[in-house]
C-alpha cells in the first residue's frame, strides 16, 4: 500500500484491481464485522458456551480485522495523515489480539477436538444401551409368553387338559411345526406318544426307554438339541425337505410323595416324560438361547402343574372315600340302633310273653304240692317246681342281659352262705350230670369261709354256668370244681396283666377252677361264658379258660371280688360249727328228734349221742311206733336202715305221708353200716334228706343236724 | 393209778379189742351221763347174750336156716359195733360171710370163735370198769381226749 502514495490517481488500468480490492476489503470487513455479530447472537441463544473469554477475544480479534480492512478502503485515495495513524493504531491493536489470540486458540483447539471424541463415545454407549434393549425387550416377551402358557396350563387342573395347552400354546409361541410328548408307560421300560398338536393318531407308538438320545436328554434339565432323524423325532410324514431343528426336554413327572422340604424335587424323582419341539422344516430357522430357556421353563411349569393335578385327583379320591366310608357308617349305624331297639323289643315281649306261661306253672305246682300226692308224684312237682323256678329266674336274667349291655345292671348286695350255694349249685348239676354218667367232685378249700357278701344269685348263675358247660362238653369221666380263697401270687394271669387285685379286711377273692378230670372231652366251651364274663367282670373279677389242647377239655378259672360279712355273730346263722361243746349243746338244746332203731345197743348209742348233743331224744323200736310218735315238734328223725325186721323205707314214705306240708314234716335221716351205693340210692328214692354211715362220730352228728337245720339237706361227702 | 387206767386202756387198744367207737361213746359222757359207757356196754352184754343164744338154737337146727342166721348175726354186728368191740365185729363179719355161702362147718366153727372172743371181751372190759369205778369221777374229768 505504501507504494500507492506516489501515483497519480489512478481510475485507469490499475483502476480496476483497484476496484477489486476495494470491493474486497469492503466485504471483508463486512463479513468481519458481522462474525462476531452472529457468533454473539447465537452464542447468546445458546445456554451453555464455556469460552466466552475466548469468544470475545475473537470478536476483538475479528473487529479489529474488519476495522483495518475497512480503514484500509481510506488508503486507496490521498489520505490524510489522521487516517494513516488511525491505520496504524488499528493494525497495531490488531496484531496485539490476533496474537494473544493465536496464543489462546493452542489450549482451546484440543479442547474442542476432544469434545467431538465425546460425542463419539457417547453414540457408541447409545448404540449399546439399543442393543440391550432389544435383548431385554425379547426377554420380556419370552417372559410374557412363559406367564401366559403358565396362566394357560394352570388354569386347569386336568391332566389332559394341562398337557394339551401346554403343547398348543408352545406351537403358537415359538411357531412350531410339531411338538409331541412322550410319557412312561406303566412299567417304566418305554415311552408312549401320548399327545401329539398337529400328527392325526397320537396312540400306538412306543420307543424303548433304554434309547441313548432318550438318556442323554433325561440327565440335564437343559433343553437339548437331538437329531431329526432319532426314532422320537420322527414324527412327520418322511419327504424331501430338510427337517427343521429338534429339540427335547425332560419334563419331570413328579408325585406327592416327591416334595419334601428340604428335597428338590430333581433329586428325587426317577421318571420322566420327553417333549419334542420340532422346528418348520425348511425354514432355515435356529433355536435361539431364549427359545431354550422358555421351552426349559415350560417343561418345569408342566411338571408343577402335573403334580398338582395328581394331588387333585388323589385328595378327591380321598374324600370321595370318605364320603362313601360316612354313609356306610351311617348305615351300619342306623341298622345297629333298628337291631338293638328290636332286641329290647324282643326281650321285653319274650320276658312277658314267656314269664306268664311260667309263674302260671309254678303257681299250680305249688297249689299241687299242697294236695294228696304219692311219693313219686310229689318227687316229681317237687322238681318241676324247682325247674321252674330256675326258668323264671332265667327269663328274668334274660331282660337283665339287656340291662347288662346297657351297663345298667346292678349287683344285688348281700350275706349268703357260700359253701350251701356251692353245694345247692352242685345239687342242681347232679342229676343231668348222672344221665351222662359223669361225677362232680367239689372241693372247698378249708381256709374258705363259709358266709361272703355279694351277689348270690349272680354268683350262682355264673357257677352254674361254667359247671353246665363243663358237664355239657364232657363225654367220660366227670369234672372237679375247686373253690378256694385267692392268693395274691396266684393271681397271675397271662392274660389279665391288669388284673391287680387288692386286698383289704373288707373284702377277698374266691376263686373258683372247673376242671374236667376226663377221659374224654368234645370240644368248645360255651356260649354262656360271654354272659359270666360280664358278671365277673361286675363282681370286679376275671374269668379266663386254660386248655391243655384239643380234645383234652378246657378247664375254666373265675375269680370274684366278694366282701366278708362283719362279724359272724351279726349274720342270720346262729349256728356255728366249731366251738366248746357247751356252746353246741345250748344252741341245739331241745331240738326235738325221734330215733328208730331196733337193736338196742345202736339205739341206745344214737340216743346218748343225740342227748349228748342236747337234743330232746324220743327213741323207738319199731316202725308202727315211730310213725305214731312222729310229730310236727320232732325236727328229725334218725332211722336205722340196717335192720331186718323193719322197712326202714317204708317208715321213711309213711311219714312224709302223714305230713302233707314240706315245713311240717321232720328231717329223715338213714344211718347205715353199708357203704353200699344202692342204699343212698333207695334212700334218695323215698325222699330222705341224708345217709349218715355208722359209727357216728360226735362232731359228725353235729354237723349233720347243722346241716339240716340250716339248708335242709345234707352235703354228700364222705 | 390213772396211769395204769390208761395203760389198760390202751392195752385193749392195742390188742385189738376195741376200737375208736369206743372212745366216741366215752366222749358222750358227761357230767349228765356220768356212766353212759358203762350202761351201754352193760345194756350190750344183756342183749347179746339174747342174741347168742338163739343163735346157737338157730345153728343147731338141721338144715340151717342161712337167712335167719344172717339176719340174727347182722343185729349181733350191729351192737357190737356200736360199742366199739372190734375183734367180735370182724367174726360176726365172717359169719354173715359163711352164712352167704352157705358154708355150715365156716358157721359153726365162727360162732365159736365169736363166742370167745365175746367172752374174753366182756371179762377185760369188766376189769377196766372196776378199776375206773375204783378212781371216781376226779379221773374222769382228767381224762383227756
């Protein structure tokens, strides 16, 4: 420029590039000025710009340019000398900025490079997020499918059911070609083609178990990639395409007895069924990861929902039982309560119906004992009285068989003699025991005592009972029947462990054993036992049968609680066995007897006997005279069978003769040398009350005429 | 003196003259019978002796009547044994046995037997009765049974 101020002004040749660099310097500065009026602008728009400092170094920088541009427009022409220095300042200043500014665009420049590195990381890390986002969005989706193919199969609890949706809706999801489930059979040794989705006929194909595809896929839980060509895969009808991918899975089948708590299933359970998921064929499609997981998940969703449907029919087979069991219950019990209100119906109209007919027999038996009868025939009403009496007691019994399972019989409480019931028990057993040619022995243990408390009639149907039986079931021989007090030690009873009996002053236990001492014996032991249990079991007792074996007879054991009655002197029997002779005299003192005998020797001797005993003794000779002096007073009356002249028989009928009531007329005892049978036969036959065997010892006498007086009859031993 | 009442007794005993019967009719006395033994035994010797003699008229007879006989000696027996005589029970015993049987001579040469027997009884009794009689009731109420 400096080289322009020598020139002449110059509008011609140069005049043009002059006008080329005025324009240009014009629109330099034009550009230089409005820079930083945009820059200020949009930087003022923007919100964040960290280099203003820097911004406005540029602006300066830039202004600067413009203005030396501009003031350069001057310089072209004759400029004075204000310009030139104004020039100068400008280009001064603006070399002062372009340098600081040169100088501060070195720490800016990398600053703004590494902000575009920035930028480039950030879409990468963007890139990135989108990927994943894809995955998870997929995840998702697999995940939705598997609720809905769970909401789906568990919204049924039928096998079937739960299998068939399961094998649709995995159709459905993954878009399968075909999908199959092969169970166990029942011997575990094949699968079975249960469910097929799309093959027409599902049943009759098997496969051996025993398959090494089969095992490989049944040892991991994964889904597992088999060959299309493996005999479960072949499923489609064969053709020229390319069969698409297969997969399997195992599904366990799992059973209640599978799940415990601390046991994961998988441990435990042993079978399995296989699901096949065939891929379109020609498709070019793979599995996918996800696709495996869902099918995996699938297969144990199956095996939940299968088990589930297991316990669900089981729990309602269950209850269906039960259901039926209760009504049968029902029933049953209804009918028990019809048979028992029959029963008691029965009973109570067999007691009536049977009582009526029986008290009318014994009312009239006993109106025809008071009327002439002869010896036999008295012998017999005196039985069928007897005998009927035993029946109305029986039939009594009977309605209180219904009391005793009702448990609301009680035990008549009382002193009774115990060794007269014994013997009055014994008594009754004689004659049907005699028809069968048997013998009754009975044996009261000594330390027995004679008066108890208890039951008696009870007491005495349980004896009869058991002794019935045993005569009853006995062919030969005869049966013994031992009474004595029970030993704590002999309690013991193998079956009765419980039984501990206790003793006290108050009470003790009888106990009494029926044993047949037989040759030969049938078999059983009585229906009547359930009845005598029940007593013996009121009595605070136990009755048990011991058996040496078949066809040796049964011996039956009973043992009752019976109390002791006070002290003796209270009890209703004044008569005592043992004691000072005075004292037996006193109680027998005036007891009126008569004896017949015709040797007077004998006579003389029963007399002293008798006197001695303390008893008003009248003694005859003859019959005639015996049966003249023989009175309602005498008590007794003693005849001496051995003689010859007289028919000691006949004197025994013509008194009971004279006397028609059975309370009027004496006690007739025989007293006989003769150990012969016959005799105490021909004795019982006219109706005597007893044998006594010569010689008579004191305390016999005494004890007889005890006897007699007491019960009436003599005990027959010895 | 007891002592030898009891010696004696017992001497009987032993020899199988008497037997328990005997004791029995001893136990019978009391202070209300004091000699009921004695009455007995002398009420028995009376009506024996009834006995025996028609016994032997029985036996003279020819054929014996063996049914009658039976029927004398089981009234003979009887008495015997009530009081206790134990040897003459047994030949009575044998008696009824022949007259059974028929046997005459097994009677007769019995009866024989019996009657001493009998004899021999009735005269050891007698001494012992003296003797008791000789001690008095005192030995009696000692007597221990």
């Amino acid at each position: 420029m400096e080289y322009c101020n020598c020139f002449e002004s110059p509008w011609p040749a140069d005049e043009l590039l002059m006008k080329y660099q005025y324009i240009s310097d014009f629109f330099i500065a034009l550009a230089y000025f409005s820079i930083p009026l945009e820059i200020i602008y949009f930087v003022k728009k923007s919100a964040v710009f960290p280099y203003r400092w820097v911004l406005v170094q540029f602006g300066a920088f830039i202004v600067l340019c413009g203005a030396t541009h501009l003031i350069n427009l001057w310089t072209f022409t004759m400029h004075t000398r204000t310009v030139a220095v104004v020039m100068t300042t400008a280009k001064v200043l603006t070399a002062v900025v372009s340098c600081a500014t040169a100088l501060l665009l070195v720490h800016i420049i990398p600053d703004l490079l590494s902000v575009k590195t920035r930028e480039l990381f950030l879409k990468n890390k963007a890139a990135e997020l989108d990927r994943e986002m894809g995955l998870i969005r997929t995840q998702e989706e697999t995940g939705r499918h598997v609720r809905m193919l769970t909401h789906e199969i568990r919204s049924t609890l039928d096998r079937h059911t739960i299998l068939k949706t399961t094998l649709v809706e995995l159709g459905r999801t993954l878009g399968l070609e075909e999908c199959a489930l092969w169970m166990p059979t029942r011997t575990g040794l094949e699968l079975n083609l249960s469910y097929t989705l799309r093959h027409q006929n599902p049943v009759g194909l098997t496969v051996p178990i025993q398959l090494p595809v089969i095992n490989q896929v049944f040892k991991t839980s994964r889904a597992v990639k088999i060959s299309p060509i493996s005999p479960v895969a072949r499923l489609r009808p064969a053709g020229q395409y390319m069969p698409g991918e297969v997969v399997a899975v195992r599904v366990p089948l799992l059973h209640l007895s599978n799940f415990q708590i601390h046991d994961w299933p998988e441990l435990s359970t042993k079978r399995y069924a296989l699901m096949v998921l065939m891929l379109p064929s020609d498709s070019a499609r793979q599995w996918h990861g996800h696709e495996l997981e869902l099918v995996e998940v699938v297969a144990d969703q199956v095996a939940v929902a299968l088990s589930h449907a297991a316990i669900l029919e089981e729990s309602m087979r269950a209850r269906d039982l039960l259901m039926e069991q209760n009504v049968a219950l029902d029933l049953a019990r209804r009918e028990a309560e019809t048979a028992v209100r029959a029963r008691n119906d029965f009973l109570a109209v067999m007691n009536h119906e049977m009582g009526t007919p029986i008290h009318a027999t014994i009312a009239l038996s006993s109106l025809l004992q008071e009327t002439e009868l002869s010896t036999e025939q008295r012998l017999m009403v005196e039985t069928i009285l007897k005998s009927s009496n035993l029946l109305a007691t029986l039939i009594n019994d009977v309605l209180d068989l219904s009391r005793l399972e009702d448990g609301s019989l009680q035990l008549e409480i009382e002193t009774f003699n115990l060794h007269s019931l014994f013997r009055e028990v014994l008594n009754l057993i004689k004659p049907i025991a005699a028809v069968k040619k048997l013998y009754v022995m009975l044996n009261l243990s000594p330390d027995l005592i004679e008066h108890a408390v208890g039951d008696e009639k009870r007491l005495m149907q349980v004896l009869l009972n058991v002794v019935g039986n045993a005569i009853k079931f006995t062919k030969e021989g005869g049966i013994s029947v031992l009474a004595s007090v029970a030993k704590p030690d002999s309690l013991r009873d193998p079956r009765a462990p419980d039984f501990f009996p206790t003793h006290s002053d108050n009470h003790f236990y009888l106990r009494v054993e029926s044993q047949p001492l037989a040759v030969k014996n049938s078999g059983g032991s009585g229906l009547g036992l359930a009845i005598c249990k029940r007593f013996v079991n009121l009595m605070e007792g136990h009755i048990w049968i011991e058996s040496e074996g078949l066809g040796r007879g049964s011996t039956v054991i009973f043992i009752v609680k019976l109390g002791i009655p006070a002290r003796l002197n209270e009890s209703k029997l004044p008569f005592l066995h043992k004691g000072p002779g005075n004292q037996v005299k006193l109680i027998f003192s005036g007891l009126k007897v008569v004896v017949m005998d015709d040797n007077s020797v004998g006579r003389t001797v029963t007399k002293g006997l008798l006197v001695h005993l303390g008893c008003d003794v009248l003694a005859v000779s003859s019959g005639d005279e015996c049966v003249r002096a023989v009175s309602y007073e005498h008590k007794a009356v003693f005849l001496d069978v051995s003689m010859a002249a007289v028919d000691s028989f006949e004197v025994a009928v013509r008194i009971r003769e004279k006397f028609s009531k059975r309370s009027d007329r004496p006690f007739i005892v025989a007293l006989t040398g003769n150990t012969d049978r016959m005799i105490k036969e021909n004795c019982r036959k006219v109706g005597m009350d007893g044998v006594i065997l010569k010689p008579v010892l004191v305390d016999k006498m005494r004890s007889v005429l005890s006897d007699l007086l007491e019960h009436g009859y003599l005990v027959e031993s010895q | 003196m007891h002592r030898q009442l009891a010696n004696m007794k017992q001497t009987l005993f032993d020899q199988g003259y008497l037997d328990e019967q005997f004791i029995q009719l001893e136990e019978l006395q009391d202070d209300a019978n004091p000699n009921f033994v004695e009455e007995v035994v002398t009420l028995y010797y009376r009506d024996s002796a009834r006995l025996i003699q028609n016994i032997e008229q029985a036996l003279e007879k020819s054929p014996l009547d063996f049914s009658k006989l039976e029927c004398l000696m089981h009234q003979f027996k009887g008495s015997s044994s009530s009081i206790g005589a134990k040897r003459v029970k047994s030949e009575c015993t044998q008696f009824k046995e022949h007259c059974r049987v028929g046997n005459a001579d097994g009677c007769k040469r019995t009866f024989q037997q019996l009657k001493k027997e009998y004899a021999t009884l009735r005269k050891k009794v007698e001494v012992y009765f003296q003797f008791a009689r000789q001690i008095g009731p005192v030995e009696k109420a000692c007597r221990s049974k």
